[in-house]
C-alpha cells in the first residue's frame, strides 16, 4: 500500500480582507470561502499550484491563545518564488545556503506567522 499525505495549515488572521490582499499578491488564487463577498468571509481557501492554506478569522483575544508555528515549505521553485518575491518587500531572510543543509528565504504574514520557503542542499 502507498500511503500519501497532504497538509493543510489553517493560518489565523485579523483581518481577512488584508490577509486576501497579501495572499493574492503572491500568487495564490481564492478556492474556497465561507461568505459572499469574501472579505467578509471568516473561513476561506487560497492555493498556489498544489499548496493550499486556509484562512481563519481570529479576533484579538482569540489570537492570544492560538499556537502559531512556522510553517516550512520545501519547493524546487524556491529560486523563482524569491525572484518574484523579492521587491515587494516582507522578505525578512534573504535566500542563502543555512548551515543545516538547506537553501532558503524567509517572511512574516501580516498576521506574523513565519514562513521558510526552501529546498535541500545536495
């Protein structure tokens, strides 16, 4: 038996209209949403290729005791992500070779979850 897996974060947000905004600016197109118009949604869906993240409205307290985690993205494509990525300016670690072996690039949402986009060295 094969077994495959796929992941899913669900990423809490403040503010989804500005959460849209950021998401579709780099690439990820709307999949799903709980509500019409969108902003106005509190549970929605966005994808890049076969990445997927859900998106939830958290309010502020809510958000005070909710984990978040950074999220690790390995991608062949992490030259071109940074490439398109890079002059709009959230990037906070630029792409370099790290120490444990991978090639990676770094940034916050507006919601200040980190994210690692990457590839292995080698």
């Amino acid at each position: 038996m094969i077994e495959t897996y796929a992941i899913h974060p669900v990423l809490p947000v403040t503010d989804m209209k500005r959460a849209l905004k950021f998401w579709q600016k780099l690439g990820f197109r709307l999949t799903f949403a709980d509500a019409s118009p969108t902003d106005e949604a509190s549970y929605v869906g966005v994808s890049r290729g076969d990445l997927i993240f859900h998106l939830q409205t958290f309010t502020a307290e809510q958000r005070g005791y909710t984990q978040t985690m950074a999220l690790r993205i390995e991608t062949d494509a992490v030259d071109a992500l940074y490439s398109e990525w890079r002059d709009m300016g959230f990037i906070t670690t630029p792409l370099e070779e790290k120490p444990w072996g991978n090639y990676e690039f770094g940034f916050y949402d507006p919601d200040n979850t980190p994210f690692f986009f990457y590839r292995e060295v080698g």
